[in-house]
C-alpha cells in the first residue's frame, strides 16, 4: 500500500481497486485449478489455500483491520480461531 497507509490513514481508492484484481486473479487460479488434472490430489488444499489468502486480504483491507488498532484485529483473530475450534469438534463429534 502507499505511504499513507503506512501512517495510519485509510485506504484510498485505488488501494481498493488493487484489492479488487488481486482477488479477480485469486478466483480465476481457483476455477483454473480444477481444471488441471495433475492437481486433482491436490486440488482440496490448493483451494484451501487460495480462499484463506482471499479471507485474509478481506479481512484486512475491507474490513480495516490494518489500518485500525490491533485491539480489533486480536478480538477479530480470537473469534475466528474459536469458531474454526467449534467447527472441528462439531465435526469429530458427528463423525
């Protein structure tokens, strides 16, 4: 980002369009992906993978997590682990 994301101040537009094409280019390589038969192994973790990247720019850019305290992004981080922790043991339970 510019100089002036760096002292605190928020995103400009362009930033935003920025944002905007890196995830355009993220979903094309996750519809790529399934496409390439030497992935199919694979394919689940690069997915995964692909869509945790997109989270974690949406996260920090939309929802102003880099440019606000780092009060908001730890109440933010402490609810999605316990969410991903509540998922998994709904999960094992059931399995």
């Amino acid at each position: 980002m510019g100089k002036a994301q760096q002292a605190g101040a928020q995103p400009t537009t362009r930033d935003y369009l920025k944002v905007g094409v890196i995830l355009f280019v993220l979903t094309v390589a996750e519809v790529v992906a399934i496409y390439i038969e030497a992935l199919k192994p694979v394919l689940a973790a690069v997915l995964v993978l692909l869509s945790a990247w997109k989270f974690l720019l949406v996260a920090q850019v939309f929802m102003h997590l880099k440019y606000d305290s780092r009060v908001y992004a730890g109440f933010f981080a402490v609810g999605v682990t316990l969410a991903i922790l509540i998922t998994l043991a709904v999960t094992v339970i059931i399995l």
